[in-house]
C-alpha cells in the first residue's frame, strides 16, 4: 500500500512541472469558417497573445486573409494553448450585413474578452477559461462604413483571475503520511494478536500437563 501510495505521489508531482510563469506567452489558436470553408489553426504571432497572470488589450487587425465582402457569414474559433483542451465555440465575426438581407439585424464583432482563471504555484497553470462578445447591430443589409471594418478591428481583451493555490503536494504528502502511519499501526496489531495467540496456546499447553 505504502508503495502504491509513493508512485502516485511522484506522478502527481511531475504532472504539475508542464506550467507556466507570471509574464510567460500562452499559445492562441485561430481557426476561421467563411463561405463553408474552414482553416487550419495557425499561431497567432506573440504581441498579440495573452501573457500568464497579465491583463492586457490587443487588435486584432486582419483575422482573415481573403475579402470576405459583405455577403457571407465570417466566424472565428480560438483555442488556448496546445493541448490544453480550452477552445471556445465558433464567434460570428460579422453576419446579415449581406445587400440582399431585409429582415435580419446586421451583427458586426467590435469586442471580444477571454477571462482566464489560473493558479499561481511554483508552476502556473490555467484552470478555467470564458469568452464574452460584443457587438455593434444595425438594422439588416451592409452596416456604415466606419463599423464594417471591425471585421479586422476587433478589440481582444485578456483578464486574468488568479484563484487561491491548491497545494495539492501538501496534500499528498499528508495522504501519503497517513497511510505509513496507518500501515505501521496496522502491523503493530497483527504483532501484538501474534503474540497474543502464541501465549494462549502455551498456557492451554501448560494446563493439558498439570
């Protein structure tokens, strides 16, 4: 039992080495669907992703690289990191705006804020992971001119939470401790009841001669 418990210890503390540092440049993913076409992800290039534990504000200026007009339906997709499992749904960039649209409101994207939660430890890691929208609508068809272009303006807030650090090798170490003691006091008995049974048996043996 006592080594069960060490290997789990040791697994434990080498999963939480893969982390980050206060400052440290966290990978942003960007996926794009126009036209029923959907890219592959690509990096972001690093001044414009987020930085572990600071809270910044950056443009996204050209998130697609072809003219997507007016007429189409643009939607973006972000993932956090590689691997990490943190992706958002996709974001309509801009939708109704179209010439031939009458009855649906125009949707044009001007501001997008992703709020990370995280540990701060001897290696950061992030815990939790939330996008909000905003949007500029306008009555259906193309919008003004000065709001059509926030397709590529959009404004992209980084927030950082920091939650209180679970020190979970504290806890492991505690778990693992317990359970040497347990294990110790556990054969303590089977000791003492040995010994106890071994006493009786020469007592009966004694009493069978007298």
């Amino acid at each position: 039992m006592g080594c069960r418990m060490l290997f789990l210890l040791v697994a434990l503390l080498l999963q939480d080495v893969a982390g980050w540092t206060q400052g440290d440049y966290v990978p942003l993913l960007v996926t794009t669907s126009f036209q029923g076409q959907v890219t592959a992800p690509h990096d972001l290039p690093p001044s414009l992703t987020p930085q572990f534990g600071h809270n910044k504000a950056v443009r996204l200026g050209s998130l697609s690289t072809i003219d997507v007009g007016k007429d189409f339906d643009y939607k973006v997709s972000f993932e956090l990191g590689h691997g990490l499992g943190r992706k958002t749904p996709w974001i309509t960039v801009m939708t109704g705006c179209d010439t031939g649209n009458t009855a649906n409101p125009c949707h044009v994207l001007t501001h997008l804020t992703m709020t990370m939660v995280y540990e701060q430890g001897n290696y950061g890691k992030i815990v939790g992971f939330d996008v909000e929208t905003s949007y500029w609508i306008g009555p259906p068809g193309p919008p003004p001119q000065h709001h059509s272009h926030h397709i590529d303006n959009v404004v992209l807030k980084y927030v950082w939470i920091q939650e209180e650090h679970k020190d979970i090798h504290t806890a492991l170490l505690a778990v693992y401790s317990a359970s040497v003691i347990g294990s110790i006091v556990l054969l303590s008995f089977m000791f003492i009841n040995t010994d106890s049974v071994r006493r009786g048996e020469m007592l009966v043996k004694d009493a069978r001669k007298m």
